[in-house]
C-alpha cells in the first residue's frame, strides 16, 4: 500500500509540473484538466485514510 501511494503521490507531482509548465508558456489549462487533478488529489486522499485505518 506504501508503493502506491509513492506513486499516486508522483503522478500527481509530474501532472502538476506539466500544468505549471503551460502556465508558463502562456497556454491556457484545459478545463479537463482541473477534473483529473481533482481525481488524483481524491485518489491519495482516499488511498492515505485507507491506509492510515488499516494500520
């Protein structure tokens, strides 16, 4: 369970990092974008309360 929410965690660093990066280049973030970032915030925060109960 501690690997995956390794990588939830980095999946969720290198989506941000890629949406910092079209923000840098001017580009507008498509409005799909904000839902994947929501679902992958809810993923590790259910992933981490999951976790932290079964412990």
């Amino acid at each position: 369970m501690f690997y995956f929410l390794i990588v939830i965690a980095v999946l969720l660093l290198g989506y941000a990092a890629v949406l910092v990066s079209f923000v840098r280049r001017g580009k507008k973030i498509p409005p799909v974008a904000y839902l994947v970032l929501a679902g992958l915030n809810g993923l590790l925060l259910a992933a981490v309360l999951a976790w932290a109960v079964s412990r």
